[in-house]
C-alpha cells in the first residue's frame, strides 16, 4: 500500500450516518465473503452499486457532453431516475429508523460509536452504514478491538450512564464500498475545509 492510499485509508472524520449493528457467531463471519459476493438482489446495496456505476460511468459522459450534449443530458436524466429509484428502494429498509442516525467517528478501514451495551472486545459484527447525504447503503463485516467508558466532565468513568463506546475494525468490505467509503471521508473533509474558510 501506498503512502497516499494509506492516508486515504486510515483518515478519520466525525460524521453523521445511519448505522445498524448485528452481533453474529464465527460461522456467519466466516460466511461473509462469500455473502457479500452475491448482494446483486440486496436492494440495501443497490444504491451503492448505482452509485459505483455513475463513478465508472462519469468520464464517458463528460467526453459524450463535448461532441452530443443532448445524448449526455438524456443520460444523466436517466442515471438521476435510476438512483431515485434505488434510493426509494433503500428509504424502505428498517435502517432508515430515526433510533438510528449515530455521530461516528469513521475511516474506510473502521469507525467508533455509541453502543450500549457494551459488546465484548474480538466479537464478530455484521454493520449495516447508510453514508449522507448520498444515502449510500453498506454492509461491513468486522470485528470490535476496543471498547471505551464515555467521561464525565470530572473524569469520572463510574455513572453507568454515561456512553459506552466501541471501535470495529472492517475486515470484510467489497471493494467498490471501500472505494466509495474513501470518496465519501475526502468529500467530507474537503466541505468541512470550504464551511471553515467560509467562517473566517
């Protein structure tokens, strides 16, 4: 890996995404790369695989709109229908439960939530992401490798009710995901740049 791929891999930014987690035994775990192969039905991965397909799609059509520009729009009104579409499709799933828009701290390699009960450190997950605003759906696969007491302005960890927060690390992510979770934190980031300079 490179020094440039590994910036873009291990970046970390607060963000605010739906998030469902599913704790699973090894045999499911062990499962996942073979399950995730085979998400072309998942309407939850739709909108991601959509979304990869424009990516692929854009350079064609920014050479298409110099010499038929009228072909392109026609496209890019038939990609804008595709992706209502899926999003339709992604709106419907139980992810799109207000219980569950968390503020993560979140890199294409794994993210840091609110998550009480605690879940044991090495535990195999299954998380389910909705990335905004592109309502982008995700499946990751992986494991959690800390747990952390939320402190209280004293630095007391003892209230139980306090947040408990946990750390997963991705280990099974179809690469097309990953790459659109590295453009979604550099997308972030850069608009995050723009509204401070914005503010100056």
């Amino acid at each position: 890996m490179t020094k440039d791929n590994e910036r873009r891999e291990y970046f970390r930014i607060e963000d605010q995404i739906y998030l469902t987690t599913t704790i699973i035994d090894e045999d499911e775990y062990n499962a996942a790369p073979e399950t995730l192969r085979h998400l072309d039905n998942n309407s939850f991965s739709l909108s991601a695989d959509f979304a990869t397909l424009n990516n692929n799609i854009n350079p064609v059509l920014n050479n298409i709109k110099q010499i038929h520009p009228d072909i392109a729009e026609y496209v890019e009104f038939l990609n804008a229908k595709i992706d209502s579409l899926s999003q339709i499709l992604l709106c419907k799933e139980s992810s799109f439960d207000e219980n569950k828009l968390l503020t993560v701290n979140i890199s294409a390699s794994g993210l840091m939530y609110n998550f009480d009960p605690a879940i044991d450190i090495n535990q195999a997950v299954k998380l389910e992401l909705v990335l905004l605003p592109e309502k982008i759906g995700i499946i990751v696969y992986g494991r959690v490798i800390k747990q952390t007491q939320e402190e209280d302005n004293t630095g007391s960890d003892s209230n139980p009710e306090h947040g408990k927060f946990i750390s997963v690390e991705f280990e099974h992510i179809r690469d097309k995901d990953h790459e659109l979770m590295i453009k979604h934190n550099l997308n972030k980031q850069m608009s995050i740049i723009r509204d401070q300079k914005d503010n100056e």
